[in-house]
C-alpha cells in the first residue's frame, strides 16, 4: 500500500508532527488549481459529463461489476466483493496511516473481501488527478473516494467531480450519524447534500512541554503575555497553511468574541469589507504580537511541518494542531510531559469528511468502505488509538457502546470530549477564510 508521499494535505492538520487530521493546506494554492480547473471546464467540452449525479443516476451507477442497486446493502455488499478500492487522501501522519492498514484494511478484507489501496499524495494533486481525469472523458477513474472538505469539497462537487447523494445507502450513516446536525449538512458552509459522509471531528488545540512550560495562557490577553515571556519563541505557521489559519481564528475569535466570528460560517456574499468589518480587532490584536514571535513577526513559518520541527529542535516553545498529539507520545516522538490546552474564549472546529469521486472504478467498495470506517466499532478504535473526536451520535448508541466509549482513559495529552465542544467554535465559512488569509498577508505579516 501506499502509504506517505506528502507531507501536505487537505483541510485540517495533524498534532505535533501530526494533530490527527489532514495537514497543511495551502489555500492559495488551492483557490489556484480550482479556479483553472473550473476554467478549463468552461472551456472544454467535458462539461457534459461532469454534471452533479441526481438521486437516480446513484441508484443506478454502474460500477466494476456492474449496474448495481445501490439502494440494496446485500447487493452492493455483493459486488464490492473482491474489489480493491483506493482511498486518496493527506499522507502525512504515521499514527493514522498505521492505524488505517492495521486495523481498517484487515476488518474490510476479513468481513467484506474488500482490499484497501491507500493512497497518501497532496490534494493539489489528487484535485488536478481527478480533474484531469474526468476532463479527458475516463469513465474508470483510478481514485474511489478521498478524504476532503472545505473548499475543496466545494470545488469538486460545484465542477461535478463527486459522485452522490450517496450517504442515504449507508447503513451506519442511517443508524448512527445525526443527519440534522449542522457539521454534517455544512462542510465549511458549503451544502453537503449527501455527497460526503463524515469520518472525524477536528478541534484546534495547543500543547507545551510541561516540563519547561509551567503554565499555559486561557485567552488572548494572556497569550500576549506568554509570547512577551518567550520572546523570539513562539509562532504559527503562515496562513493559507491551514494550521495556521486556524490558530488566527481562534486569537480573531477570542478577541471579537464566539457570537460574533461564528457571523462569518454563514456569512453570503463575502467581500473583504464585510468580513473586515467583523474581524478588525483582531487584526489589530495580531499586529501586536508581532514584535514578540519568532523573527520579529517579519516572517512565518511557510507551514505547519516547519514549525512541528521547530518546537521538536527546542526552537519554539509551544505548538498547535487539529487534535491532541497523543499517538506523538505514544510513540515516543514527543516527552511524556507533553500536555494540551484550549483557551477558555474557545478553539475553532470542524467536521472532515469522505467522498466518491463521480467516476469512480469501485463505488460499491467505496460505500463498504466508508460505512465501515463510521461504525461504531471503527469509530471507537480511532478514538482509543488516535484520540479522535467521533462523528457518532450517541444517543443512537447502545447502552454497550456509549460504555465503551465513556471508558476509554484518556492520554496524558488527551482533553475531555465535553471540554472540547464545550469551548467549540464553529469554523468560517470556505468563501470568507481566503479573504482572511488575504488580510493578515496585507495588515499583518511585517506590521
């Protein structure tokens, strides 16, 4: 299987070397192949079959084995037999890719015959794949589903690059996701419409060494003074990272406030005056912080990878990512006396999700493969191993499995779940944060 080929990937980012989510977007890199890829859609004579799927042409998609009725489990459950199905997605975190070929890929190959292909490569790159693909007309694509959201989710499935709705035929979706919850119909404001299912929730958290560190700020005033304390030693990866535009989100929302920045998840018709208008004290507030980070506030860390060897090498004092870095510690990557910490005006979160690529080779595979990986037992093993934050409901879990997961023990670096959505601020929407990212390389960076 391949495993890492990337230290970059989609939305979200791993803890300390690797926060359990897909790492280090640049969204400027991104909104650039999107928008050329859409361009040369407009141009090109693909457009005719690329159209979103309706209802009907997922009930009846053909597939490697053939016409399936998708709407039928046992039949799809048939002829995902023997299938090898390719997961795309960020590679970049060792803890999950082992966790995906040792414990996913055998539960699929032992109760389904299904063989899992993971694929770890940038999603620059499996964007300008699947687009390539689908703009030359092949109708047996080599990528089955990909682990995605945000703007690219919005991208691929307003180009007709996803194949859905589809999470309606999933056993596991029906039984225990709440499908009214706003992070499963939203993607970063984006309609999902069921073209993804949910795999994990993601939440920004902060962690030091609480041998050198001896205490930790709860907001942004105290923030400010622990980078003063640690003058030169502290910093965050450049926005347009997504690390890093997180991190600014949660400091712009702890100084405007949680009702306040949470306007811009479902803010229409972005411009960069209205989203300023929002945010403005908090630019303000990030301009002085600049004289007390690493290099003056000159410069940033191009990504979320550099500053993971930053605080490794002892350059930096503190480090960020989506999850707690628990599998770091684990496996011995990072001291014992790492600990994790949120600030008490709240951390930004968000949902990431799995989708089927519109000319997918195996889709009944694709669906065997993600009900799986949003079953109990699967999302409890992610939990326990990754320090996951599960997309189930619980109140739609047995007496049985709400236990198990209430008795898991948390890691040394590990927050309480209640603690986490407790202080949960819900992410801007896919169209506002480029104009984020925008202000902070204007007003910012160098200010």
């Amino acid at each position: 299987m391949a495993i890492s080929e990337a230290r970059k990937g989609n939305d979200g980012a791993d803890g300390a070397a690797a926060s359990e989510l897909p790492r280090a977007m640049t969204r400027r890199r991104f909104v650039a192949v999107a928008s050329t890829a859409a361009a040369t859609m407009l141009l090109g004579s693909a457009l005719a079959g690329c159209s979103n799927a309706s209802d009907g042409e997922a009930a009846s998609g053909g597939d490697a084995a053939g016409e399936v009725d998708y709407a039928n489990w046992d039949a799809v459950l048939e002829a995902a037999k023997g299938q090898t199905v390719s997961w795309y997605g960020w590679g970049g975190s060792e803890p999950r890719n082992t966790w995906i070929t040792t414990v996913l890929a055998p539960a699929l190959k032992e109760k389904y015959d299904v063989t899992l292909n993971l694929v770890g490569m940038d999603i620059n790159d499996i964007l300008t794949k699947l687009s390539g693909e689908m703009q030359a007309g092949v109708e047996a694509g080599s990528i089955d589903y990909i682990w995605i959201n945000g703007e690219n989710f919005y991208s691929t499935k307003e180009n007709g690059y996803l194949w859905g709705p589809f999470t309606h035929y999933l056993p596991n979706f029906n039984d225990y996701i709440d499908s009214e919850s706003n992070e499963v119909l939203y993607d970063f404001g984006s309609p999902v419409e069921g073209y993804e299912a949910p795999y994990g929730k993601a939440q920004m958290q902060m962690w030091v060494d609480s041998a050198k560190v001896k205490s930790t700020p709860k907001n942004p005033d105290e923030f400010l003074a622990f980078c003063q304390e640690h003058q030169g030693r502290v910093t965050y990866p450049e926005p347009g990272d997504f690390a890093g535009t997180a991190f600014i989100s949660c400091l712009i929302a702890g100084v405007v406030g949680k009702d306040e920045f949470e306007k811009l998840s479902s803010m229409e018709n972005p411009t960069t005056e209205s989203v300023k208008a929002v945010i403005e004290p908090g630019l303000e507030y990030l301009r002085s912080l600049n004289p007390f980070l690493w290099k003056g506030g000159a410069t940033f860390p191009a990504d979320a990878a550099t500053v993971d060897t930053m605080y490794a090498d002892g350059e930096l004092v503190m480090n960020m990512g989506y999850g707690a870095p628990e599998a770091l510690v684990k496996n011995g990557t990072l001291p014992e006396t790492t600990r994790s910490f949120i600030f008490e005006t709240g951390t930004v979160g968000n949902s990431n999700f799995m989708a089927i690529a519109k000319n997918a080779t195996n889709k009944a595979a694709a669906l065997v493969a993600i009900n799986e990986v949003i079953s109990p037992e699967m999302q409890l093993s992610q939990y326990e191993e990754l320090a996951n934050i599960s997309v189930l409901d619980m109140g739609k879990l047995s007496e049985a499995d709400r236990a198990a997961f209430e008795d898991v023990p948390l890691g040394v670096t590990q927050l309480p779940i209640d603690e986490l959505l407790d202080h949960r601020i819900v992410e801007a929407a896919g169209p506002v944060i480029p104009i984020i990212e925008q202000l902070w390389l204007d007003e910012v960076i160098g200010k």
